[in-house]
C-alpha cells in the first residue's frame, strides 16, 4: 500500500503548478558567470476536483483530503552570453486523510529532477527567450495505467520537457511578463499547452508586488479522458456506482484544462538576498484537481 501511494503521490506532485518555478526560466537571462540560487517551500492542499463537465465535486464521500508540503532548490547560471542553465528540485511531503475507513497515509519523495536551458532571443526593455526544461521522475515504473499490484493508483511520474517562448517588458516601476509553450508528456499522458502572464508593481526600490495567470490547455479532448479522474461515490449516480474513494482508489489525470490565479510580493534584502511569498488558487478547470496553496521562497543573488 505505501508503495502504491508512493505512486499515487509523485504523479500529483507532478502536475502540482504551485510552486516556485512553474515552468522554466522567464525573458530576462542572465549575465555570463552570475547566478541566481533559491530555497523554497510551500503547503499546497486539494479536497475537491474539476470533473470533465467543469463541476466542482468532492473527491468521495469521506472527505478525503490531500496535502501536500513542497522543499526544493532552484539554480540558474550564465554560462555564455545569452545562455544560463536551469535546475529545480522539488521534494514533496504527501499525506491522504479521510474522516473514515483509512488512516492517514504520507511518503515523502522527491517531484521530479529539472534541468533546463534558456537562450535570450532579444534583451533590452522588451526581453524575449526561449527556454526549455526536462523534468525526470524519480520513478522506476513505465505507464500510469498498468501497475499489476495496483492498476487504480497513479504511477510513478512521466518524463516531460517543457518548452516556453517568453516575453517581458519593464518601464520604470511596472513589469510585465508572459509566456507560452509546449510541455511533451511520455507514456500515457497527453502533451499540454502551457500559459502565463503577470503584472507587477514597485513603489520603493528592492520591493514588488504581482499578480497573474497560468494554465494549461490539454491537446486532446478533456471531456473525454482515457480514464476519468475519481476517487469516490460523491457526484452524479453514475459516479455513485463506482468505488468508494475510502479506499484509497484513486484514477490518474491524463489530460486537463485548468486556470490559475497567483498573486505575491518581493522585498530585497542587502541587493543580494530576494524573499518572495505568493498564493495561487485554481479558478476553474476540467479533469483537474483543484489545487491551492502558498510558497516562500529565499533567494541568493552573485
């Protein structure tokens, strides 16, 4: 059963977009020999999902919950001029609780390994880049679908790379940055389209606020997923006939649409050391977990 949640717990940490690099690096890159490095970590929980008609449902009928507590490290350095590389290592404390039938359940693994590229494309007030990062699970299991001891659990992560063209404008105090891309899936999992754009603000030197969106547009059709996501009788009568999610039988998500809503601040600290905080919450979303939580995250500029 631990092995299996193990599973269960690394595919969703896989997909979990709250935290402190959602996706590779941004428009601006950095100068040859300079880096950037951060120590983050945040709580991210979910107790109801998206279904494939968009309702908000909870995940069974005894209030199953997970939680999720993120601690990672993310690197960037300027190799050449115009070039930095990108690391990012996330490590995630799952817990499940339900109020009956299973106790509580937790393994901690790591996320994923993320190595990764950006290249500036144009520099300048208006940046532009084009980064990528591959994201390698720590898995030993091929397929989502096909475990033989437990073909109800998720598995043990996919390989994926993330491709992004980046955009970002600064004029005085206000920024603004943005970006688009394909994220390649392996194994059954279909490729995605990730987005994102934010706003900021700064009125005192060394200090910020932001606001913006991300998501992900599935390349297949969502409402019709190769295996639905649930995990209890709550729902429609249909979904009532199903196995109750007490048990810990929860399907994975191959594919699905969602819309997020992030907004923190900075303050630097010495013009060396960078604390950032931010909150982000699903709007809405199709065969999507419906993830919120907050990161902190402490920065060393050299």
């Amino acid at each position: 059963m631990m092995q299996s949640l193990a599973r269960l717990a690394s595919v969703i940490a896989l997909i979990l977009v709250v935290t402190a690099r959602a996706y590779a690096s941004g428009p601006f890159v950095l100068p040859v020999d300079s880096g950037f490095v951060q120590l983050y970590g945040g709580a991210i929980r979910a107790d109801h999902y998206y279904n494939t008609a968009g309702s908000l449902r909870p995940y069974d009928s005894v209030k199953t919950d997970l939680s999720v507590v993120v601690f990672g490290v993310t690197a960037d350095f300027g190799v050449l001029d115009g070039l930095e590389v990108n690391l990012d290592v996330p490590l995630g404390i799952q817990t499940l609780t339900s109020k009956a039938l299973f106790p509580d359940r937790r393994i901690v693994a790591p996320m994923y390994y993320g190595i990764g590229g950006t290249y500036r494309l144009s520099a300048g007030s208006l940046a532009t880049s084009l980064s990528a990062m591959l994201k390698i699970p720590p898995g030993f299991h091929r397929g989502i679908y096909d475990d033989p001891e437990h073909p109800t659990f998720l598995s043990d992560g996919f390989l994926q790379v993330t491709t992004m063209l980046n955009a970002g404008f600064r004029h005085k105090n206000i920024w603004l940055e943005g970006g688009a891309g394909y994220t390649w899936r392996d194994e059954e999992p279909l490729d995605e389209i990730p987005f994102a754009l934010e706003v900021g603000f700064s009125r005192v030197e060394g200090t910020g606020i932001f606001v913006g969106l991300k998501g992900v547009v599935s390349t297949g059709d969502v409402t019709e997923p190769l295996r639905p996501f649930y995990a209890g009788s709550a729902g429609s009568a249909e979904e009532r006939k199903r196995d109750d999610g007490g048990r810990g039988f929860f399907r994975t998500i191959d594919r699905e649409n969602y819309l997020s809503l992030g907004a923190g601040a900075f303050v630097d600290l010495f013009k060396t050391v960078t604390i950032t905080g931010r909150y982000d919450l699903r709007l809405f979303g199709r065969n999507s977990l419906a993830l919120r939580g907050a990161t902190l995250g402490v920065g060393y500029r050299f």
